[in-house]
C-alpha cells in the first residue's frame, strides 16, 4: 500500500502522507465534499478533485491488483509459473502489459496454432525459427504422418508457420513495439458504408475521412463510433503496414535462408491475422476512453455550470408551459414551491383568445400575489414571452424565459408521479419550470442528469465511469450550497454527505410526523442516522431561524465548542460573534489550535462566522432576447444579439438567441488565437452579446462569434 500511495503522490504531485490520510478517511466511509471540507487538516487542504483523483487512481489500482493475482493464479495452476515471470507481472504498471505477459499461457479456444501442435508440429516451429537450416523441405517431411493429418511437406511447413505466427503474436516485446507505432503513426479511416449515403446523411463529414487517431478530438472519434455503430460508416484503425512488418522483420528474421523465407512469411501473416486486430481493439478501447473521459468532463461541467446556476429564491411564481394547438399550461406556486392553481390559457393560433388569456393572468398575478412569471423556452415560449411583456400589472412582476430541458422527463418520472399524483404531465411540467427559477438545483435533482441536455454524447460512453462522475457533481454541488433540512425534498437530501436515498426518506417521515427540526441534534433520532452520517451529514444540512444560530451556518457541530471558546473569551454570545466584525477581530487563531484542529478549519469557522449559511452561487440577474428577432428569418449577417449559453462542447458553445435553433460559436470564433478549451472563454447559462456571422436556412444552422463584439 505505501508503494501505491508514494506513486499516486509523484503522480498528482502532493506529499505521501496527503494520500495516505485521505486514503485512511475514504476506507473509513467519509465522502469526498466532508473530507475536502472538514478534514484538511488530514489532507493538507486538498480539493474535491485531489480527493477524486486519488479515491479514482487507488480503484484502478486495486484492479491491477486483483487482475495480477487471477494471472499468477491461472499460470501457476498450468505449472509453468517461474520465479522471473513472476517478478515481470509483479512489476507490471499497467494492464496492457500484464495482458501481454499472460497472452501466451491464456486459455485458448481452438486456433491453426494448437491444431497445428496438436499434429505434433511445434518440434518443426522451433527448428525453422532457430533459422539454421536451409534444408528445412527436407527436414519437414519427417513430419509428414496422415494419421495426424499431416498429408505433405508443404502442409506440415504452413502448419509450422501458423505455429510461429502465434507465438511472434504473443511476443511481449514485439506487441510493445507495435502498439508504440501505432500511437505514433496509427489512423483512423472513416468511409461510408455502401448504399447507406443517404440514411447516413448526418455523417457525411466522415464518408471519407482520415487522420492521426491521437490527434482526433473526442468528438470526432464519438461520432465516427457513433456511426460505425448505427451501421452507416466502416472504420479502420492502423499504423503503415510497411513499417510494422519492418519493424518485426528486425526482430524475428536472422538469416538469410529458406528457414528465415518461412519465419518472414509467418511474421506478415501474424501481422494481419493476429496483431493488428489485437492491437486495434487496444487502441480502440484506449481512445474511446479517453474521448469518454473528456466528453464526461465538458458534460460534468456543464452539470455542475448549470446546478450552480444563480436561484431567484422564494418567491410566489406564475410558471408557464407554451403551446400552441394545446394551449398554455398555467400554475401557481407560493413561496415554497406548493402548487396553488393550474389551468390552461390559449392566446396563440388556432384558438388568439388573446384577450381572455390576459385578463386570465392579471387576475391570477392579483390573486396569487405572483412576484414573477416563468415561461418556459420551448415551443410558442418566445410568443407567449413577447406577450407576457406588454401586460400591465398592478405590482412589480419579473418575467423570465426558463430553460425547460428535462421538464418533459422530469413530469413523466416516478418523482413527479409521487408528488402530483392527481395531476397530469403538463402540470407537472409546468411546476418544474416555476421551481427551476425559484432553485435550479432543487428542482434539478429530481432529473436524470443524462436527460438536461447539456453533455455531449452522453448516451455514447462509458455508462459507469459517466454515472460516477455525475453522482460526485451533484453530489458535489448540493453540499457546496448546503441544504434547508425542513423544507428539502427527499430527492435532494439524498445528495447529501453520508445520506443516501433510504436515510433521506427516513428523514421526510421524520418530519411529516414530529414537524420541524428544531436543532441538528434532534437528526440523531432519525432512524439508521447513525454516529458515521450525523458527523457526514450535520455539516451540510442548515436550519433556518433555529435557536442555536450556528445551526443555520456551515459550521460543523463538531466545531461548537471552538466558537464557544471564542465567545466565553470575548464575553459575548454566538449572534453577537456573527453580527460584529469588531469582536471577530479581536480574536488570535493560533489561541484555539488543537491537535485535531488546525487554522485550515479555524479560517474556514471564522469566514462562516461573518456569512452564516452563504449561497456560493451568483446573485440572480435579468435578461431579455432581442424583440425584433423572432426567427431564423430575423436574422443578418452582421448583427450583434443578446444570448443565452446553454450547452458547451469539444468544438464550441450552443447560444439560445430567442429563437427556435440555438447558435454556434465555434472554437475558432472566441478568440484571435487558438482555443483549445470553450471554458476559457464561456460559462453554461452565461449571458452575452454575440454576433452573427453565417446563416444556412435549409439546415437551420446559424454561426456565431463573440470576436470583436462591443
């Protein structure tokens, strides 16, 4: 263990003892946001993503354990373990050359090498790759025998070469040298599959495409796989066959005789037969997960850019979802996000009861005391925004276009089934829009992250390593904000650290039964919320107007009796500690250091001390299409419009714009030099000014850039 921890720590650059510790706390069941959070002590303040990065790279370690122990295992079982094989697979670093090393004592399914020695041809194998002799002919027909099927010289001679093919195949050197070429000259070929030019019109880009496959970027190689998959392109991956053959030449052929003809001869056919498919399906393998991997990272971006999107707060909402032929569904939420009213209003064709509609809404906004109105961004959004704007109110209403990605979903889902069952999808679907303005990440939860809308060939990757990643951004983002224990849906309290979906159900009964938490101490008496959770979870969960202020805070209770300390110092009690920054500066940290904790955990007390309970997500902020821009047909050259990010890729940033198709700002139109990374320039949700610089009418595709735009 102490080499794993030595290794990670020269691999992410931090001290042993910072891996060790928070190796000790992961084993131990803390999570990562309570260890980056309330144990830096242990870990020299690292970060969520140290604390990934290690929790991640000690798994694939363990497996590189386990795989090193079933190969040691399953040769020794042969009988054909030695002490040098075992030191190669001891020291091997990584799977590929543990796999290498085990391929020739792997069982085999039948191959023309084991029938080839099943006919007792191994002892001719050994005698031409020896390449001695050049009498081989007339040494092979001693081993001409029909009853082994063996009819002839020349089939003993190719069933000896088949021999040989196999076992330069299994070479551990020879792989080695291949695979180096192949990361170094190795192509991808995409062309189209016949007959499918037309169904597989979408991939055109690609019917006749060819590059380094280290240099394609992760989308590229998605989409090629992608369409390799849906059966519309053929790709072939592989470096210049005359260099591999060369290469293995230098290797296996030492004399210039008939023997070194046949081993030549068995080398180009284990090239093309045996290694080349191999080492394909390798390099196959390797880029898709590294093109995994990043496409996972621009979608957990765009997650995290996106949960952490700024909330209007608690206010009493009107939320719309438009339509035209079915109407516009209407509902009504109080403050807390409890549906009041709903019904349908229908100010668009066929129906234009633009009058009745109005008077509908003004009649709603005076009864409800609506505080703002959120329209969804879908179908007829932009129609009923536009007239939304012109109605006169008789109090101060905000009007907010709302991304309503994965409302559709979330309506359909057994969350929403459980929490409305008396009503249909549109009302649910309206309700997800008013909740999504009052608190993105509340309402976002409660959604697949794979059905938002903001990733990118997101059902194209590896599935597992995705989910994980998604799992550690909520969860990651839920805990940044903290969450209002009383009023918390048990969707987002699960995100919390050290709660899960069973304790978080316990926790809503809980509620439902003995009304609200008074203090964090009355969480102990929630069933199965033990010792371990109550020190993951207290941290993270707040109660609003409770009697002990600290509860409100991200202070840990942990940590109470430190700032009792302080108070008892100070003469004072906790509110005034909070209210005075006068009395917070008379305090000396190094006073109240213990061998638990430090000045990390003093530093982090005192911030929280002077913003109890603070929001880390920007203050919200209006915004408002262009109103002559309606469609794509609005649109010229030229022209510099307000926008809306509202998903970022490999390649560039989507903007919505106020119309039915979301621009593109390609890589190369954020900036006068090269961009390799969109985040440098945009964030998800960010509002902007964009100009207009390509228009293509019949595939709806409009180009945008944000190069020279006052």
């Amino acid at each position: 263990m102490e080499t794993y921890f030595k290794k990670i720590a020269g691999e992410l650059n931090i001290a042993v003892h910072q891996v060790e510790n928070t190796v000790g706390l992961l084993n131990e069941g803390a999570t990562v946001p309570f260890i980056a959070r309330y144990r830096k002590e242990a870990t020299g303040s690292l970060d969520e993503i140290q604390i990934a990065a290690i929790r991640d790279r000690m798994e694939k370690l363990k497996e590189l354990d386990k795989r090193r122990e079933a190969i040691i295992n399953s040769i020794d079982e042969q009988g054909k373990l030695t002490d040098e094989l075992e030191r190669q697979i001891l020291a091997a670093e990584t799977m590929t050359e543990l796999e290498d090393l085990y391929l020739p004592y792997k069982p085999k399914r039948k191959t023309r090498a084991t029938i080839a020695i099943a006919k007792g041809l191994e002892p001719l194998a050994k005698i031409i790759m020896s390449q001695n002799h050049d009498d081989i002919e007339y040494r092979s027909e001693r081993f001409v025998n029909p009853k082994n099927e063996v009819n002839d010289a020349e089939e003993a001679l190719q069933s000896a070469c088949d021999i040989i093919a196999e076992w330069i195949n299994e070479n551990t050197f020879a792989r080695s040298k291949i695979r180096g070429l192949f990361i170094r000259k190795g192509t991808i070929e995409s062309k189209v599959a016949k007959g499918k030019e037309a169904d597989g019109a979408k991939y055109e880009n690609y019917f006749d495409w060819s590059e380094r496959i280290m240099k394609s970027p992760s989308h590229r190689l998605l989409a090629m796989f992608r369409g390799e998959n849906e059966g519309f392109l053929k790709l072939k991956i592989g470096p210049p066959e005359e260099e591999a053959i060369d290469i293995l030449e230098r290797q296996f052929v030492r004399s210039d005789n008939a023997s070194g003809d046949l081993v030549y001869k068995a080398l180009k056919d284990s090239y093309k037969r045996l290694m080349l498919p191999s080492i394909e399906t390798e390099i196959r393998a390797m880029t898709k997960e590294t093109a995994d991997e990043y496409a996972i990272k621009v979608f957990t971006e765009n997650l995290r850019q996106l949960l952490m999107a700024a909330p209007l707060g608690q206010k009493n909402i009107l939320a719309i979802d438009p339509g035209f032929a079915s109407g516009c569904k209407v509902v009504c939420l109080n403050r807390q996000g409890k549906l009041l009213h709903n019904e349908n209003i229908y100010p668009h064709p066929p129906q234009n009861e633009i009058r009745q509609s109005i008077s509908k809404i003004v009649q709603l906004v005076s009864a409800y005391k609506i505080e703002a109105i959120a329209i969804g961004n879908g179908t007829a959004g932009r129609e009923t925004e536009n007239m939304f704007r012109k109605i006169r109110f008789d109090r101060d209403v905000t009007v907010v276009m709302v991304n309503e990605s994965g409302a559709s979903v979330y309506s359909a889902s057994p969350v929403a089934r459980e929490e409305f069952p008396d009503y249909d999808v549109t009302v649910r679907g309206a309700v997800s829009i008013g909740r999504r303005l009052m608190d993105p990440l509340a309402e976002l939860v409660k959604i697949d992250p794979k059905s938002i809308g903001v990733g990118q060939y997101q059902h194209d990757v590896n599935q597992t390593m995705l989910g994980k990643s998604l799992d550690d951004t909520v969860m990651s983002c839920v805990n940044a904000v903290g969450v209002e224990l009383n009023t918390a849906s048990k969707q987002l309290l699960a995100y919390v650290s050290g709660i899960g979906p069973s304790i978080a159900q316990n926790i809503v009964d809980y509620r439902n039964e003995n009304g609200a938490f008074k203090t964090r101490e009355d969480l102990k008496k929630v069933t199965r919320l033990g010792g371990k959770a109550f020190e993951q979870a207290a941290g993270f969960l707040k109660i609003r107007g409770a009697e002990n202020p600290l509860d409100s805070s991200a202070v840990h209770p942990e940590s109470y009796p430190i700032v009792k300390k302080m108070t008892k110092k100070l003469g004072c009690s906790v509110n005034d500690l909070m209210s005075s920054e006068e009395l917070r500066k008379k305090i000396d940290l190094n006073e109240f250091v213990t061998e638990s904790i430090g000045l990390p955990t003093l530093t982090d007390i005192m911030e929280e001390l002077a913003k109890p309970g603070r929001d880390p997500r920007e203050k919200f902020g209006f915004f408002e299409f262009d109103k002559n821009v309606r469609t794509i047909n609005d649109l010229e050259k030229g022209m510099v419009l307000p926008g809306i990010v509202t998903n970022i890729t490999a390649f560039g940033a989507f903007v919505d714009i106020g119309i039915k198709q979301n621009g593109l700002i390609h890589l190369s139109n954020m900036a006068d030099r090269y961009v390799s990374d969109p985040n440098e320039f945009v964030k998800l949700n960010q509002k902007l000014q964009v100009k207009v610089v390509d228009i293509d009418h019949v595939r709806g595709r409009i180009q945008l850039s944000i190069k020279d735009v006052n």
